[in-house]
C-alpha cells in the first residue's frame, strides 16, 4: 500500500458521506464553555465522542482534570515504537456561545446544514472540524497500512474558548507524558480557501483597562457644563496619546525593534484574502511601510474593543462621572509581555493623563511565540503539502490571532507546525459559522499525506 492509498482513503471517507456524518455528531453537542449550564455537555463530548474514537484506532485514553478547568483534558497515547518519531496533536472541542436566534433562517449552531458548497454549523471550523479531519487523516494511514509509522499522542481540551484555564498547569505536570518531537495541529485561518498554509505559532493577546473616576454622579450639563471635567472626553483623548488617527501605534515598548529578515521573507509572496464575504482592507489604516501581512503577522496593534461612559442605551443631559474602556494589544515576539501595562501608565503620565486608571482584568492571556521558518521540520511540512495538493503553501511565522501555543513550544519545549483548515471568512465567533466542502475534502487529503510523511521527519 502507498502514500497515494492513504490519500485516496482520506478522499474516499469525504466522497461517501462518511465524514460528514461524524462531524454532525461532534457539531450537535453544544459545548459552549462560556455557558456554565453546559458544563456536561463538555463532559459528554470526550466520553461519548472522541474517547471511543481514538480507542477504536489503538490509542490508551486517560482523562485529565485540574481546579482551574471549565472541562475535562483527553489525553490519547499510541506508541509504537520509542524509537519511532512521536507527534503530539491538540484541538479543543468547546466552543462559543451558539447565538442561536442570530442565525440566518434554516440554519442552526448544533446542526450540520449543508448549503450549496459550504457546511454550517458551531464548531465546523473551531475547533471541532479541523482536530476531526486531523483524526481521520490519521485514521486513513492506519487502515492503509495497518500502522502508522510513528507514535501519535493526542491531547483535546475543553476550555480553550474561555483562555485555556488549566492547560499550562496541566502540560507542566506531566511533561514527560506530552514528550514528543513536534506539535502538528490544526486551528485559526488559512490566509486564502484555495491554498494551504502552515503557521508556526501566534501573536499574543493582552487585555487592559482604562478608567476615570472623576466623581460621584453625573451633573447636569447645562449648569455645569464647562466647569466639570468629562471623563469620556479626556479617556477619548488619553487613547487618541496611545494611538494615531490611522491606527499607528505611539508607544514604543508596544511595538517590535523591527521585523526578521526571515519573517519578512517568509511573508513576502503572503496575499490575505478574506474571500467574497470578507472585509475589504483599508491600506491606509495601521504601521506605515509595511504589507498587509506585516502589519497582521510581523507586527501589533492596539484595539478598543469596548468604550462606555454616561447611559449609551438611554442618554440623560448629565455630564457622567465615569468612563471605562477596554483595550487590547496583539503583540508579536520581542514585546515584553509583562511591561506591557506598565509601558501603558508610564506613556499617560508623560502625556498628563495621570488620572487614567490602568489595570489587567483577570484571565489567561496568550503569549507570543514563532518558530524560525528556516527551520528543518517546516521545510519538511512544506514539501508534504506541496506534494499531495500540488499547491506551495503559504508559510506564516505566526497567526494574527492568539493560540495557546507557548505552552507546547515553551513548557513542553516542542516546535510547533499548524495546518489550518479554515479560511478568514469563515465567521468563525459568530453566527452562520461555516467551512466550504472543498476545502474539507483537500485537508482530509493533505493531512493524510502528511502523517504518512513522518516517519522520515528530519531528526
């Protein structure tokens, strides 16, 4: 049996439906985790779903726990020989809240709704569809050629919707049972529907505050309007000091010395394309000089992703003693993640704003990490692809987005390959989620191709 065997057993479980069929499964549990009343159905999804699966393909599955989890880790082990290479895959089966009622007419968050050549429904892209096809993909190798070649570890989560909670500590506890030689796993977009891409780890994400408190109670603003400061205007003007009118960030410890020469030549022939459905790109909006790509994958930028002061739903003639935003920086490698607040106060109190209160709301954040793309494995990944879709794939140093990826590359010290099986316009976190089929059928294939590949992974 073949490589091309694998590949068309991958194909083949597409073309008969059977894949389809499983991912309806996975997508009618709703394990939304940032609902507290679906707490079982986390529960239910590793017991019910991905434990007999990966148990049926001759894995040993164990079940971890930890205080600070909204659900249940499933860790899934197949080794072969310790001698063999060993891959460890992740995905996480939560999801968001479904925003059922959000949905366009015949469409639903917990069924599978084929609608000309796209699939909808929660989770077909985050994260339930890409660590199934991955499963599959795996599966497809197995049934050709009786083994896979390598020994596979498999860990899937059920929080990563809520930042991961537990995931650090649980990685740094059991370090010797994720041992492995690479990370090979699935989520986030790829940068066009049409051409694969490999990304090597993500930009962070941290959360931030900015509050005035000028007084008890608003005043009314006819008698006392010009004598009273307005919170909303001075908090409006101490982001305006943080950044520019076309979105260019001020501070500079919230911005990177400069970009790679790897990094820079990696995204050079990279094109974002958000599809038909997607937003048009505004080039004058972000870091001068810089591509499209930089200015997602090479560099930061800071968002306002809430800004409220006075009543917004029922305004009142009152000048309101409050005003509160919360803001975000996605920040690439070489920003000191635990300054960042700290680069903020000290930037306001230059700029006069020193009544500007500044603080981090509690939760996980993401951390910043790349893989080097000259790096061995990522040439290997990139030849596999290339030789089963006949497509070069675009090579990311890392994702826009935040992954808990430092946690692999970092605690577990892995290099970290991801093959993402969406695309931007996917409405990913929103209503009428959904992926397009062909893409499905053609990461079914690549995947299948890949874990054939392993065995000679460079070492």
């Amino acid at each position: 049996m073949t490589r091309a065997d694998a590949i068309a057993t991958a194909e083949r479980h597409f073309d008969d439906g059977g894949f389809q069929r499983r991912l309806a499964r996975l997508v009618s549990i709703p394990t939304e985790s940032q609902n507290p009343e679906r707490s079982a159905e986390l529960d239910r999804y590793i017991a019910t779903e991905m434990r007999p699966e990966l148990e049926a393909m001759g894995f040993t599955c164990k079940v971890l726990t930890h205080p600070k989890a909204k659900g249940p880790f499933l860790f899934a082990s197949r080794i072969e020989d310790e001698t063999l290479p060993t891959v460890l895959g992740y995905g996480h089966g939560d999801v968001i809240r479904g925003l059922d009622a959000e949905w366009s007419a015949g469409l639903s968050p917990w069924t599978l709704t084929e609608r000309g050549d796209r699939w909808y429904g929660r989770g077909v892209v985050d994260n339930k569809g890409q660590h199934a096809i991955n499963i599959a993909a795996l599966r497809s190798v197995l049934e050709t050629k009786g083994k896979l070649g390598f020994n596979a570890k498999y860990l899937i989560e059920m929080g990563e919707e809520t930042g991961s909670p537990g995931l650090r500590e649980i990685c740094e506890e059991n370090r010797q049972l994720f041992a492995a030689d690479v990370l090979l796993a699935s989520d986030g977009p790829r940068l066009a529907a049409d051409r694969p891409l490999i990304f090597l780890g993500s930009r962070g994400g941290f959360l931030v505050d900015l509050t005035i408190n000028a007084r008890k109670g608003g005043h009314h603003s006819g008698n006392w309007g010009g004598l009273l400061s307005n919170p909303g205007i001075q908090l409006a003007h101490a982001i305006a000091s943080l950044v520019g009118p076309t979105g260019q960030i001020r501070v500079p410890g919230l911005v990177p010395d400069g970009i790679p020469d790897a990094v820079r030549a990696a995204l050079a022939d990279c094109v974002i394309d958000g599809g038909p459905d997607g937003p048009t790109i505004e080039p004058w909006w972000g870091e001068p000089g810089l591509t499209s790509a930089e200015k997602v994958f090479g560099w930061c930028n800071f968002e306002v992703l809430a800004f409220e002061t006075g009543n917004p739903r029922t305004p009142v003639n009152a000048i309101p003693p409050k005003a509160w935003a919360r803001c975000q920086l996605r920040f690439v490698v070489g920003i000191d993640a635990g300054g960042i607040a700290s680069a903020i106060r000290r930037h306001l109190d230059r700029q006069g704003f020193a009544n500007v209160e500044v603080s981090v709301p509690p939760g996980e954040f993401f951390r910043a990490t790349r893989l080097d793309p000259a790096h061995p494995f990522v040439g290997w990944a990139a030849a596999s692809i290339a030789a089963t879709t006949g497509k070069k794939p675009n090579i990311l140093p890392n994702l826009g987005g935040g992954l808990p990826n430092d946690i692999f590359s970092e605690v577990l010290g892995l290099p970290t390959l991801w093959v993402p099986h969406s695309y931007p316009g996917c409405s990913q976190h929103a209503p009428d989620e959904h992926v397009p089929s062909a893409l499905v059928r053609e990461a079914l294939a690549l995947m299948a191709g890949l874990y054939w590949d392993v065995p000679g992974l460079p070492r």
